[in-house]
C-alpha cells in the first residue's frame, strides 16, 4: 500500500512565484487536511476537505488555495510565494474523524523560498 | 494557536529505561492522539484515546489522560534506540479530525 503520497519532496522557489503540492492517497478516506511544520513548532492546519468538492480553512489558510475534484487527490497551492511560506508542508488523510479517527501522514514536502 | 504544550521539551536516557512525556492542553476535547516522528519523515499514529476514557495501552505505550487537569501522559516502558524520535500530542475538540498539536517532546535513546 503507497498510503498517502506527497510531490515533490523538496522544492526552491523564488519570492512571488506560484506552485502546487500534490496529495494523493489510496485507502478510500473521505478527510484530507495539510499542515506545515516549523522548527520547534508542532503542525498547524492550512485547510482540510470531508469529501470530494467540500473544502475548508484551518489555522493558517492565507496565501494557500486547496481544491478537491476526486476523493484520491489534494493538491495544496501557493499562489504567490513569500519567504514566511518556508516550512515542510504535510498531507494527511483518515476516514470521517466522527467519532475520532487515525490520521495517516505523506513524508512532507521541504519547501524553501528564496 | 498551539493548544498543547508538551513538557519535557527533549529527553534523553539509556535503552531499557522507561520514558514519560506530557502534554497540556487549554480548551475541552472530544478525543487526544498522540504521534511519532522520526527524522525527516511524516508523522505516525501511536494511540487514540477519548475524552470518556482514562488510560489505554499499546504494546509497550501506555497514555492517560485527565480532563479535570487537561493533560495526558504518554509512557514508553523498555525503550529501545529505535524509540528515539520526536512525539507530539494531538488535540481534537470536536471530532471534526482539525487536530491541534503540541511543539513535540524529542527523545533521545542511547543503545
């Protein structure tokens, strides 16, 4: 089982440019979220989906856009990069969390911005 | 905001000892989990426990939890060099899976 699949493993961008993080996972989870991670910080949640076509924000959404067209993939997007945006950015996904649920998590993408 | 604090902030002791970490928290929860991290890879589940319960076990892992006080233990008895990692706690408040984490606890093994 891949389990949940992150690209690219490390990326260096410059100051405005834009790119997109994929997230792809195969074990059926309808809930899908991202973190970033920073040094001697836990993770803080960007934005997060139930399902298919249903999106919401976290504690950190802005300067990141989410969309999710198949219950497979969630691609996270950076739309004009700034250097505060440098961190390991993680995909997780998990069945419906109702009643609490695992989280499975890719092996982040380090992204610097220069 | 960070909802968990975790204390100690590292840990260091001999294989075969026992390791004790714990985690604070500042609103009500619905469940807390707790996860490991290796060096540069994702985050993995160790345990799952409710607000309804009190303490559970996995193999070697053993966590507790308080609501009175808000906060949870998490114990790795016997720890090997393969334990060294960095281990955060994870809040939920409404079973929404919006997790809150901790800044972590980095154990250190020495074989």
């Amino acid at each position: 089982n891949a389990g949940v699949t992150q690209t690219p493993k490390f990326q260096v961008l410059k100051t405005g440019q834009s790119m997109t993080l994929q997230c792809a996972q195969d074990m059926n989870h309808e809930y899908m979220s991202w973190y970033r991670q920073d040094p001697g910080m836990g993770l803080r949640l960007i934005h997060y989906s139930v399902g298919a076509g249903i999106t919401d924000q976290g504690e950190v959404p802005n300067g990141y856009n989410v969309s999710r067209s198949t219950t497979e993939d969630f691609p996270l997007r950076l739309l004009s990069a700034a250097p505060s945006q440098t961190s390991v950015y993680f995909c997780a996904s998990s069945y419906s969390p109702g009643q609490g649920r695992a989280q499975h998590f890719g092996d982040g993408t380090r992204l610097s911005i220069l | 905001s960070q909802q968990g604090e975790e204390d100690p902030q590292a840990l260091s002791i001999q294989e075969g000892e026992n390791a004790t970490m714990n985690c604070s928290y500042k609103t009500s929860i619905n469940n807390l989990q707790w996860y490991r991290q290796n060096s540069g890879r994702g985050l993995v589940h160790l345990i799952l426990i409710r607000s309804n319960e009190r303490e559970k076990h996995s193999g070697r892992l053993r966590v507790t939890l308080d609501t009175s006080k808000k906060s949870s233990s998490l114990l790795i008895t016997a720890s090997r060099a393969a334990d060294t990692a960095s281990y955060f706690c994870a809040t939920d408040s409404s079973n929404t899976g919006k997790l809150i984490f901790g800044q972590g606890t980095t154990l250190q093994v020495k074989p």
